[in-house]
C-alpha cells in the first residue's frame, strides 16, 4: 500500500451535516404536538428556540411538572433544543423575542386560536417583520366550522372514528398512546420542510397549518374508503372480519400470550408442517385463505386448543425458524431491554433536569445508515437566557433584567 494510500485512509473524516443545521426555529408549544414538530426539526440539526413564559405566575412551560402519563412529555419532545425563558407580557419582553424572531426561518405554535394575535406574534403580524418567515400554527381543528372547539387528542378520537374502531361495540376506546398529537406534529414538521424548499425557489415564507382532527380522520380514512368501496361500514377491530385465518392473540402454556399469524397459502403449509398437522393441511375446508376465513368459527378454537400445550419461547422459536410473523405481547416499559432497539442505537441517553439519566427513544429512521442522535438533553428553564440575549446585542444588565422580570419589578 502506497503512503498515499495509507494517508488517505487514516485522514479524519468531516462529520455529516445535518438536514436543517443553520435553520433557527423558534417555538412557542407546550404539551405534545408543538414540541413533536419542534423536536423533529432538532433532530435534524435545526437550532430549535423554545421560548417559556416567566413571570404573572408563569415559571415555563406547564408540561415541566405533569405527572402520570405526562411525566416523559418533556424530556422527550424538547430534546436538542434551547431554552429562552421571558415575560411576554411586558414590552421588554416581546421586544426581544421580537428581535429574535427577525433572525428565525421558522416559528410555531400551538396554543388556542387567538392567544398568539394578542400578544401581537400571529403570523401576519409577523410577515411583516420577516417576509420569509415560515409560521407553522398547530391547532386542534384546521379553519372551518369547528376551529373554535378546544381539541384534545381524546377529543378527537371520540368524534373522528379512531375510539369506534379501537373499542368494541358500544364501548369506546382511545389509541394507547398519544396518536395525533405526535402525527400532527410530525405533519408540521413535513409542511415547515416544504416551506423551506419552497422558499428557496420564491424567496417567500409562508403559513403552514396542522390538526388533530384532519390527522385523525386521515388515520381512519382507510375506513372510510373500505365503506365507498364496499357498501358496507368497518366494523371495530374486536370484532372485524379479518383478511387472514390466522392473526389473532393466542393464549398459551402458563397463561402467557402470544400473537401469531398465517397470512398465505404457502405459510399455511409451512405452518401445518411445522407442527405436524396433516389433518389441517389436507381438509377440503381449509384448501384456501378465504377458505380458512370462513372456517374461522371453528377453525381458531381447535388451534388455541392445540397451541395452548405450548410456551409462548417454543412457539416463537417454531415461527422464527420458519419465517412466520409472531409477536410476544410487550408493554411499553419491557422495551428499554429489547435486544434489537439496545444493539440498533435506537435507545440513547439523556439527563432530565434533576440529573438523573433515563433513555429516550430515537426517530425512527436513519441517514446515510445513521441514527439521529440527541445531542442536548430537554433544557432547564432559561438554560440559553444569556447567549441568546446576548447575541441579540443585550447588555448583561438587560439579560439580568429579562430573565428575572419579578425581581426587576
């Protein structure tokens, strides 16, 4: 090998930029779907500016101190981002989120309508400052009839079919988790993006809006076409008649569960193989998928009765060898041990503002075979006060002033 060659090879390579590096977003959200866009957005190397209400009774954002099912909605969607804590309230402080707002390429929000006119930071108050400037507003509902309602992503489960199709019949049941709130988010992200791109052919910013209900009903618009297609309603998923024989829950040795499925022709026999059912593969009843659909009254007892004798290890063990779909029923917490999210990189470190560390969960796509790293944990209220004030042309003093309004007063 030539000292070419090997220099060549040991030359340190430049790191990847990210998508979005040199994008300044500043965000006004709270909860979930704002900070899911603003996290995408940071993810993706975008320098994310969360700005938290101090002073009248505020002490930042809200989602800080939730408990319960609210108590990771912080550290996790306001990872990689900066935060700027002022009292908006007071002309001192919109005038320097104002001057912040100058240098930004995007803002969004996502609070109710008309909290964001009266601070005087709707977007076409805004435009007028920064013509290119991209306002993504994030609402419950996109305008129309229903824009004034307070939307929650249980709201909108209920009234756009999502809890019908979940629950059974007469008992409806939201999504276990918070499933608009965070595709909402993503859909402004996906529209900010094609703000930019159109930008950069108009030199001209733009708003782009997103919504609970439209992005529930675009969940269920599978359904809704399965009703014009067929002429007939989708039935919740309880109780609805499957395309496949076998795609059901299977209790098993010891109580456990497993989800197994034979979804073909071909994975019937090697399913009937594997387990030596010859009875099963050569019944007439049972030659074909719809076939075995049909049969499916009689069909899935007589399997649970055979597949109880077995443990929900051997089972899997039988449709890995075999290439059949399987599933050990999981809860959420059981995954920080999962085997493929722990050797993928798909779980990373963070610190929560106590200082403890935890593991939060990474987008799930890479680049160039690269996952999106956290490169900040969540911030601690008005962590960025000082090089963000200062930057804006500040004096310390100001800064001093700004970040503590009360003592000011």
């Amino acid at each position: 090998m030539s000292n070419f060659q090997n220099s060549q090879q040991q030359a340190p390579q430049p790191q990847p930029q990210l998508p979005y590096e040199g994008i300044r977003v500043v965000e006004f959200t709270h909860m979930v779907m704002g900070p899911t866009c603003g996290m995408v957005l940071a993810d993706l190397g975008a320098e994310v500016i969360k700005v938290e209400p101090i002073g009248h009774g505020h002490d930042g954002d809200n989602t800080r101190k939730l408990l319960g099912s609210g108590a990771g909605f912080f550290p996790l969607f306001n990872r990689n981002k900066k935060s700027l804590a002022l009292d908006l309230k007071t002309p001192e402080g919109k005038e320097a989120v104002l001057r912040l707002i100058a240098t930004a390429d995007i803002v969004s929000e996502n609070f109710k309508p008309g909290t964001m006119k009266k601070l005087g930071l709707d977007y076409e108050t805004l435009k007028r400052l920064n013509p290119r400037l991209i306002y993504v507003s994030l609402k419950g509902f996109l305008p129309g009839p229903y824009e004034h309602r307070t939307a929650l992503d249980e709201v909108v489960q209920m009234m756009g079919g999502l809890a019908y199709m979940t629950g059974r019949r007469g008992d409806p049941l939201r999504a276990g988790t918070s499933v608009n709130d965070i595709m909402g988010g993503m859909f402004g992200a996906i529209g900010a993006m094609a703000a930019l791109a159109q930008r950069a052919q108009t030199g001209k910013g733009q708003e782009v809006q997103s919504a609970l209900f439209e992005n529930n009903v675009f969940l269920v618009a599978q359904h809704m076409m399965q009703y014009q297609v067929t002429g007939k309603a989708a039935a919740p998923m309880p109780e609805r008649i499957s395309a496949w024989a076998v795609y059901d829950v299977f209790v098993v040795k010891d109580g456990e569960q497993i989800f197994l499925a034979v979804v073909s022709d071909t994975a019937w026999k090697i399913f009937c193989e594997a387990f030596n059912y010859p009875d099963l593969f050569n019944d007439p009843r049972l030659v074909s998928n719809n076939d075995r659909v049909r049969a499916r009254d009689w069909l899935i007892p007589l399997l649970r009765e055979r597949l109880q004798v077995f443990s929900a290890t051997h089972l899997s063990k039988v449709f890995e060898k075999n290439s059949l779909p399987y599933a050990p029923i999981t809860a959420p917490h059981d995954l920080l041990k999962d085997p493929h999210l722990q050797s993928t990189g798909g779980l990373a470190p963070v610190e929560l503002n106590d200082g403890r560390e935890i593991h939060t969960v990474l987008l799930p796509l890479s680049l160039n075979q690269t996952r999106l790293k956290v490169r900040n944990s969540a911030p601690h209220l008005g962590q960025h006060n000082e090089s963000l004030l200062s930057s804006l042309g500040y004096s310390a003093e100001e800064i001093e002033k700004l970040s503590h309004p009360n003592e000011a007063a």
